[in-house]
C-alpha cells in the first residue's frame, strides 16, 4: 500500500488552543508527531468567524514553518441537519466552515449529518423521496444545499459514520444527483453501534474522502461500546486498510479523538501513529 498521509486532530491534543500561544504550542506537538496534516476543529480549535484575513494568512504561514498543512476542518453541529431547531443558524455556520476550509486549503469539512433512518423501498427495491419521513426529506434538502455550496466554493461536506449503517448513509447521500456530500468514515464509531465496518466501505466506496482513525469495542457486561487506543479493540486496520486501498483510497487518516483524558492523550496519538506505520 502507498505510505499512509497521517493527520493528527489537534483538539485531541492537550492544550488549550483558546489561550494566547495555545495554538502554535498545539501545532508544534502535532509537528512533533512527523505527521503531514492536523484537523482543526472550527468551534473549539479555529472559529471561522473570530479569524480575520490576515488572522488567516498568519495561521496559513504558522502551519507551512512547521511543515503541516489542513487535512480538514471539523465543524461538529449539536444537532443533525434533521432537526428543526435553529436549522438556517445551523445551515448558515455549516457555509461558513466549508469557506474558512476553502481558506485555509483544506479539501474536507467534518460532521455528523443527524440520525438518517433507513430508506423506505418499493417494489423495485429502490428508494423513493417522495416515501421518505419529513425529517428525511428535509436532510435531503439541506444536504442537497450544502453539496452545491460547497462546489461553488470548494471544499466537500464529509458525513461522518456511527448513527447508521454504512449502507444507509450511502442511500441518503446518493438520493439526490445534483449535488455531492462526501462521507468520513470512522470505524469505532461504527462498532460501539453495532454496525459493520466492511459493510461501510463497500457502500460508500468512493465517497469516503477521510478517515478517522478511531478504535471501538463492545462491553457486553456493561451493554455499551466504548472508544479504545488504536489496535486495541475490534476494527481490523490491516484489513480496513486493504478494503479502502482497493477503492483506491488515497486520503488521511487521521488519529485521534474528542473523549480522549488529557493525561494519556499525547501518549495515545503517538502509539496511534506508530501503530498504522508498523501496518
């Protein structure tokens, strides 16, 4: 397999970016992980709206002295695009973070789209929007919208996978042919949902333009998944990573995650690195 282009997400990084010089600090440990990218998060790490064109340039400059560049911008919403409340807000800030991604060179932003339900079928076995749930039929519509910007100003919306099965995200995604939303696969996600990995990548295929390095496993005593270090728990990366070369998946993989403890983070994402590198 081609060598893999590994991305640190840096608000899995113990640092607090907020601070004065929090964030250069936060770059340079990523740098000192010899990846080649780091994932932003623009809600914590980066706000689109708090950075200024020179602000911008100055953050552009930081990550090429440091030899990084932006593998993704992760705008992770409270709520899914299926739920009413607030939704322009919700629509308006999405626009916003594909353009501070476009700004900022890099190709992928990063969310969860809501709770898709499974694809009503007809007797030709194939979906029909017009039999889809009113929620349904509203994530269609704003997907459809955020496809169509995000072509205009140049960076993809990715779906981030664990609320559904792999092949009904790829029915959603693929319902209208106007517009094209990515997917962002995340195989622990998956797992702690009892949905199935291979299953993912078959359906989605090509759509998937990142992916998020992320282990899972199921605790049956306690009746809940749990996130584990990378190689711990029960996704098959050396086979995860066959599945996606066949495609020919040639993206990120990006280590690290939001529930990470602070005193065991950095340990974690270096074990995580070095662990794709040994495959």
């Amino acid at each position: 397999m081609a060598e893999l282009k590994l991305a640190v997400r840096l608000d899995a990084i113990p640092i607090d970016t907020r601070r004065p010089g929090g964030l250069k600090k936060a770059l340079i440990a990523a740098a000192a992980l010899r990846v080649d990218a780091v994932e932003l998060c623009a809600r914590q790490t980066v706000r689109p709206s708090e950075l200024s064109d020179t602000g911008v340039r100055q953050l552009r400059k930081m990550l090429d002295d440091l030899n990084l560049r932006v593998a993704a911008i992760r705008f992770q919403t409270r709520r899914g695009y299926d739920n009413p409340s607030d939704l322009e807000r919700r629509v308006d800030a999405t626009k916003q973070a594909l353009s501070f991604a476009y700004r900022l060179g890099a190709p992928v932003v990063v969310n969860q789209i809501g709770r898709v339900q499974p694809m009503p079928q007809t007797d030709g076995d194939e979906e029909t929007p017009q039999a889809l749930s009113p929620e349904m039929q509203q994530l269609q519509l704003v997907l459809d919208d955020l496809g169509r910007y995000g072509a205009r100003v140049g960076a993809v919306l990715a779906a981030e996978t664990g609320s559904e099965s792999g092949p009904d995200l790829e029915s959603m995604l693929r319902l209208s042919d106007q517009a094209f939303i990515a997917a962002a696969l995340n195989p622990g996600q998956l797992i702690i949902n009892r949905f199935d990995v291979d299953e993912a990548i078959a359906a989605l295929g090509n759509r998937i333009h990142l992916v998020c390095a992320v282990d899972g496993v199921l605790d049956f005593a306690a009746g809940r998944g749990l996130m584990v270090p990378l190689g711990q728990g029960t996704a098959d990366f050396p086979n995860l990573l066959g599945r996606l070369e066949d495609l020919p998946y040639r993206g990120p993989f990006v280590v690290g995650r939001g529930d990470m403890p602070d005193e065991s983070a950095m340990a974690e994402i270096a074990d995580g690195i070095s662990y794709l590198r040994s495959l």
